[in-house]
C-alpha cells in the first residue's frame, strides 16, 4: 500500500512539473493524442495522457504516460524516470533508461482496459458514499453534543423561515466583499482563515438545525412527535438527500435549506440566543 501511494505521488509530482513546463520548446505534451520522440530527436520531456508515447530518440528528462502505452525503441534514451499509469511500459532490446522506471497496469491484476471505467464509477461511489457517511456522522454529533443550541435554532427557523433565509442570503452575499475588504487591508489577512472557519462551522451547524426541523415535522405528520433530536436530524439528513437527486429542483432545495440553517445560526448566534 506504502508502494502505491508513494508511486502515485511521484506520478503527480513529474506529471505536474512536467506539464507546468510545457511551454519550454524542449517539451512534448499531448492530451488525447500519441506522441513520438523520432531517432536523432531530443527532447526535455516527454508527456502523453489518453494516447501512446513512442521514444526512438532521447528524453533528457522524465517520460510519462498516463492512459496509455510507452514503448522505448532500440535507438530510445529516456536519462530521467518512465512512468506509465494504466497502460504498459515496453523496452524494446538497446534500450536505455538511466533512471527509475514504474509502471502501473490493469493486466497485472487480469484487468484491461475494459475494466477502467467501472473502477472508476466504483470510486466514485465509494468516495460519494464515504463523503455522505461523514457529514451525516458530523450533524449527528452536533445534535448529541448541542441539542439545546440546536433546537433554539431550530426553533427560530421554523417560527421565521422567511426572515432565516433572508439573513442567510445577506450573509452568502457579504462573503465576497468581506473577504476582499479584509485582504485589502492588509491587516485583516490573518482574519481570512477566521472567516472561513466561522463560515464552514455555521454551514454546519445550520444544515444539522434544518435536518432537524424537517425531521420534526416528518414525524409530526406521521402523528408520532417527541422523537429523539438525533432521530430526527437523521431522518431530516436523509430526506434531504433523497431529495437531492431531483434535477434542478434538488439543487435549489439544498441551496435554500442552507441559506435558512445559516441565517437561523446568526441570527440565535449559534443557538446561543433565543429570539
């Protein structure tokens, strides 16, 4: 695992520095396309993503493909690392790479090419799933450590929905001009980081006091109130992410479900105040 994660890092580092010096007449980078570095060419590096690099001449620096093949000719020099993700490295007899080679392909694990797209939307919905998990684990634990605070915002909220989203509007349209007036002054700098900090805590804060209304009023209609907080910020939690799945219509829910949370802990000042 240690070996993977050390190999993938090194992938990003010569990726990244490979590509920020495309620029440099000495480079070839190629998105979606192949690349060949012809015999009696040198080069200073050599990037190919979504096709094949082919090396009969000489790379003074790194070789990478990423999504594709490299195949080193019999007259190729590669002086600096070949590295190829999700494709196969071939060295042909002659061949010469002066430095680290790495090399990570599906075959090795009886997969092809096939195989990467369905890894990937596995990823994908394994880190969705991960991401959800973890917020809902966070708005479960601010209502088990700040019930009170949680259900006086809550309180508000549902007695001034309206003017909650409306505090909440003003303050995602204050965001920007406070954060420039802050840079701006130079002296406010160090405030930034504060900002954002006291912005994602109210974010959070406030998405767990609308899960929590609107499980409240799930359970009301079911004529079953007086439920524990913490069941009824999961329900409300899980609502609201079914509902997001709904084109649009979902987008704009959470929008102002989060515009409504964060006016709510302003206005209670974190649900410290009673109004």
């Amino acid at each position: 695992m240690k070996n993977i994660v050390r190999f993938l890092a090194f992938v990003c580092l010569v990726t990244a520095a490979t590509v920020a010096s495309a620029a440099q007449s000495g480079d070839v980078v190629k998105f979606g396309q192949g690349a060949i570095v012809g015999q009696g060419v040198t080069v200073d590096n050599a990037v190919t993503i979504a096709g094949d690099l082919k090396i009969d001449g000489e790379v003074a620096g790194d070789a990478v493909a990423i999504l594709g093949n490299m195949t080193v000719g019999s007259t190729g020099k590669v002086k600096g690392n070949a590295v190829v993700i999700f494709g196969k490295l071939i060295k042909e007899s002659g061949a010469e790479i002066s430095d680290k080679t790495f090399e990570f392909s599906l075959t090795k694990f009886g997969c092809g090419k096939s195989c990467l797209l369905p890894l990937l939307g596995i990823w994908v919905v394994g880190v969705g799933l991960v991401v959800f998990i973890g917020f809902g684990a966070i708005f479960l634990l601010i209502a088990a450590l700040f019930t009170h605070k949680v259900g006086k915002a809550s309180s508000f909220a549902e007695r001034h929905l309206w003017r909650s989203f409306y505090y909440g509007f003003i303050a995602f349209v204050l965001i920007l001009p406070i954060t420039i007036f802050l840079l701006i002054s130079v002296v406010g700098i160090p405030l930034v980081p504060l900002l954002f900090i006291i912005l994602s805590a109210a974010t959070l804060f406030g998405y767990a006091v609308m899960s929590q209304l609107i499980g409240l009023y799930f359970f009301r209609y079911l004529k079953k109130p007086g439920q524990p907080m913490v069941i009824e910020v999961l329900i409300g939690f899980l609502i609201l992410a079914a509902i997001s799945f709904v084109p649009v219509v979902g987008a704009l829910v959470k929008i102002a479900v989060w515009m409504a949370g964060l006016g709510a802990t302003i206005a209670t000042r974190f649900g410290t105040v009673t109004r």
